[in-house]
C-alpha cells in the first residue's frame, strides 16, 4: 500500500491521517519513508480509512 499516494489522493495531510488512523504521526512519516513497516493492525486501520480493499493493498509503503 502506498501510503502518501493514497493519502494526498484525499488532500489529507499527515497530521489528518495520524488523527484518522489513530496511527502516530512520527510513524505515518517513518511509514511513508520506507523506515518502518506497516504492522497488520495499523494495515487494517489504514484499509478502513482510505476505503480501499485488500487486493489495492499491494505495496508496503
């Protein structure tokens, strides 16, 4: 999943996604950058906030 494609395709900035998900923002960011993995239940978060299924969920960042 590409996190900052997915992101900026709603205008969300980081802060609104960390506030959406529940998911720090240091860890959107590190996310983002390819510096931390997305762990299965900040993936399940992410899938129900941007609405997409798992099949759209083909990348790690």
């Amino acid at each position: 999943m590409d996190v900052k494609r997915e992101r900026e395709k709603r205008g969300w900035s980081k802060s609104e996604l960390s506030r959406r998900t529940g998911i720090g923002l240091t860890e959107i960011i590190r996310i983002e950058k390819g510096q931390l993995p997305i762990y299965p239940k900040w993936r399940k978060r992410l899938v129900e906030c941007f609405g997409i299924t798992e099949v759209e969920n083909d990348g790690d960042r």
